[in-house]
C-alpha cells in the first residue's frame, strides 16, 4: 500500500509538529508514509473566495504530485473537503465552458483516494485504539468541513476514546463554527471574532486544558481567542494527541 502525506500549506508554514506527528503516529501503526515534494496548496483560498481559473493549476498540480498512491492522507478536513467535493465541480464546469475533459480526469482518479487522517485510521486501517497517552484533560472542537462537506460525525472521536488520559470533556453547541471560515475571518471580521469568543468562552468552560481540532485552521483562531482572553487552555491538532506516548511525549 502506497500511502502520500498531503501536509498543506497551512501546516507546511505554521504547525510542521502535526505533519510530523502523522508520520511518526502512522510508522507506528507499520505505514510507510511518502512525501511527494510537488505538492502546494490545494486552492482552497482562491476557490472559497471566488478565483475559480485560478484554482485549476493547483488541482491540476495536486493530480500530479499524488498520482500513483492508493491514500493520500491529510491532517486536514477542510482541505479532503476541498479536494472531494470541489474538484470535481472544478472539472466539470471546465468541461460545460468547453475547455476539455482534462482536469476532470485528471482530478477523477486522485479526488476519492484522498482521506483526512482519522478517516484513514478508521475506515482503511481499521483501527481505533493507537495506543496514546495524554496526560491533559482535552475537549474537542469537531470542525464545520468535517461535519458539513465530508459528513464525517463519529471518526475522530474514535481513535480518541482509547487514549489513556484524565479524559474528555464534552460540552454543549460544540458542533457550532468556530467562526474562522478561511477569508471570511477576513472579509467578516466582527462577526468571526464574536463566534471565535462564544466558542473559546465555551471551551474555558468545560475546565480542560487543551481544546482538540482535527484542522489547524480552526485551530489558529480558536488559540489566538483564548489567547486575547488570557486564558491558559491550547489548541492542540488531533494528530499529536494521537502520535503521544508515554516513551515519546508529543
């Protein structure tokens, strides 16, 4: 089995511990994980606000790098949602505005191959007990991409139930948006931040000490708004959660 670490552009230039943290979690578990240095972003920015052309050289570069491997596993579910649901409707309407089928065969054979990391252990590995340690009390952020495009409620919180720690804490309106929504932080400001502070006013609540998110997006607004709000409690990406032992503390 071929397996491909999409990392994302996000991790590549801000959290490189989570893409690590994957390898490290996935050798663990007998996966020989790949890195195809081609990749970049996957367009989720210029398609979201709007640069649709634009974002085709980017798919295009994505079939790409990850053509020839049976998983392209990301730490990222906005950025599987990006690469599932939107491109193939790139494809498509390139084809409807007569410019070929090119990109969307190209997209066709890379498109369902590609799974956030979570879905990976579940659905293909089969696994849910990693063998974790976390010695923090953690309360999970389940993203709106994961819920909402990739439709995916229960797999995160599967390989989480096992990990030996003082435990999860559950809170209430923990579905809702976090308020982050890529350039609509941007274009939206005021009303971003006012979620990003129910949200982190929620999470301070429950008492735990760190907030998990299975995207660091979501994550890098949540901790700025604790953050501001002086508290103590960190944003922490899933995957280092689940790549923590206790011979090798992530």
């Amino acid at each position: 089995m071929r397996v491909a670490l999409f990392i994302t552009c996000v991790n590549d230039a801000l959290y490189p511990r989570t893409g690590r943290a994957v390898v490290a979690l996935l050798e663990r578990l007998g996966v020989r994980v790949e890195f195809p240095e081609e990749q970049s972003c996957c367009g989720q920015p210029q398609y979201n606000t709007g640069y649709r052309h634009e974002t085709e050289p980017l798919a295009r570069r994505f079939a790409r790098a990850f053509d020839g491997y049976d998983h392209v596993v990301t730490p990222s579910g906005s950025c599987a949602a990006m690469v599932r649901e939107n491109y193939p409707r790139l494809g498509a309407r390139a084809a409807a505005e007569g410019r070929g089928n090119g990109l969307a065969e190209a997209v066709a054979a890379v498109a369902p191959r590609t799974l956030e990391l979570t879905e990976f252990l579940v659905d293909v590995l089969g696994v849910t007990d990693v063998g974790a340690y976390y010695p923090h009390t953690v309360t999970y952020h389940p993203t709106f991409h994961r819920l909402r495009a990739l439709r995916l409620g229960d797999p995160p919180r599967r390989p989480l139930r096992p990990v030996r720690w003082p435990g999860p804490v559950e809170r209430p309106r923990a579905e809702e948006c976090c308020g982050f929504g890529g350039t609509f932080a941007v274009k939206n400001a005021a009303v971003s931040a006012a979620m990003g502070a129910d949200k982190a006013r929620s999470i301070t609540g429950t008492g735990a000490a760190a907030v998990c998110t299975v995207d660091n997006s979501c994550g890098t607004h949540i901790g700025g708004t604790l953050s501001r709000l002086g508290s103590a409690v960190r944003a922490v990406h899933l995957a280092e959660i689940l790549a923590s032992t206790e011979e090798r503390p992530w």
